[in-house]
C-alpha cells in the first residue's frame, strides 16, 4: 500500500473529508502513515504510531518512497528549525526527523538541514518536560505547543522520553500497569478519569502523589486525590478518578 509522510510543520487530521470538519488529531512532522483511500481533494490515511484513522488535504499529502530506518524526536521547545532547499520548517516539540545523523534529517532521499536539536529526553526529566507546556492553550486534536489536548500532552511527552502511547485517553488507560493506591504513585505515572457513563475521556501526568499536570482549558497544575482533580480556581472536582497506569519502570 501507498505511505506517506508529513513534510510540513503540522496536518490537521479530519473526521470527515471537509474543510469545516472535526480536526480529531494532528500529524507532526515527520510522522508516517498508510493511505488508504485517495482522491482529488481529501486522502484518508491510518497513522503508523499509534494507528488513528482520518481525513487530510491531499495537496499535504508526501508519497513515502524511503521509508526511514530511525525517527529522532524533537525535544527543542517550542520546535527545531529545519531548513530544505526551498523553504524553513518549523517542527513542533515531538515531531519526529527521519534518518537524523546529528545534524540532517532526510526524506526521500532528500537531505534537510536541523539545528538546535537537543538529545531525548530522560525519564528523570519529565517535571522538566511537561512544565514547558504550562499554559498551552487546550485545542481538541492538537498535538503541539501552540495547542493540545490532554492526550495529546500525555502522547507527545511520552514519545520525548521513548515511549509510544496510543492517542485518545482511553486507548492509553489499556497500556501500563495498574497503580493500586494513590500514595504508591511516581512521577510520570498517568491518571485517567472518566464522565458519569464511566467513559475514560481525560488523562494526565503525575508529578506527586497529589500533583498532576494536565490539558484541560490550558495545560495546568492541580492538585488531585482519591476522589480526583480539585480545580484550585473554582474550588471544585472537575475531573473524577478512574484508574492511575505506570509505563516507566
């Protein structure tokens, strides 16, 4: 089958075929993908990371004909500059250089200059890394440090520190391992929280046993316990806990 790859910036991932449609999820530069349905205006794709199906404009669309051998993540905030032969690429926090050698990345052959690129991030780093994304705007399918939601923090932090999760909240809820009580939690462990159908729709990061960072209006620090997160500006719950997952051992 027809891959793909994204050579711009960032791509808005549709529910539908249509400009005024959902965006249910962004790809990063760098990021691969199958094609599977194409046409003049629109090309449904399936995402390789983390399998998300969706709509983009096929005048974005990159055919894949090398397909890379290494994806080097983006750990500059807010992005790293990439430079092609006709135009500066601004990668978002994330994005992923294909065949980076330290200082090119290349895509199709094609060599692109990157600087400021720093080496991934540690697990020991993750207060640092998601503080860098206090007071990001929340956007809905976002992925980048110009807007994000909460899976997409969760996502795109992970990814940083080596880490592949899947993309929405409760698709990440069936990775890891199930953290029994809320004063065994570790930083870097992930809280899930779900509606009044008990529906997962919400996940953050945990810095503490009673800290969490998370994309909720903005990415935000609150203070959370058994019940869930306690919103210090309104003086109430606006989350209730579900479930707390580890992925770092």
């Amino acid at each position: 089958m027809t891959k793909g790859i994204c050579s711009l910036s960032n791509i808005p991932l549709r529910k539908e075929s249509d400009s005024r449609s959902e965006i249910v999820s962004t790809l990063l530069f760098g990021e691969t993908y199958t094609v599977l349905q194409s046409g003049e205006d629109w090309t449904f794709i399936k995402t390789h990371l983390d399998e998300y199906e969706g709509w983009i404009s096929s005048k974005q669309v990159t055919i894949l004909y090398q397909e890379p051998k290494t994806h080097t993540p983006v750990t500059d905030f807010p992005f790293a500059i990439i430079q092609t032969p006709r135009a500066f690429i601004m990668a978002p926090y994330g994005s992923l250089l294909p065949d980076y050698d330290g200082s090119d990345c290349y895509i199709n052959g094609e060599n692109m200059k990157v600087t400021n690129t720093q080496q991934t991030q540690s697990a020991s780093n993750i207060n640092y890394i998601t503080r860098q994304f206090l007071n990001v705007p929340y956007l809905w399918g976002g992925k980048t440090p110009f807007g994000i939601d909460c899976s997409g923090f969760s996502q795109i932090v992970f990814r940083c520190i080596g880490i592949n999760l899947h993309r929405d909240a409760y698709q990440q809820a069936e990775q890891g391992k199930v953290v029994s009580f809320l004063e065994e939690v570790q930083t870097g462990d992930l809280a899930f929280f779900d509606n009044e159908e008990g529906r997962i729709t919400h996940v953050g990061i945990m810095l503490n046993s009673h800290s969490i960072i998370h994309a909720s209006g903005k990415v935000r620090l609150d203070n959370i316990d058994s019940y869930g997160i306690l919103d210090a500006e309104n003086r109430n719950y606006s989350h209730k806990l579900r479930i707390i997952k580890r992925l770092l051992s």
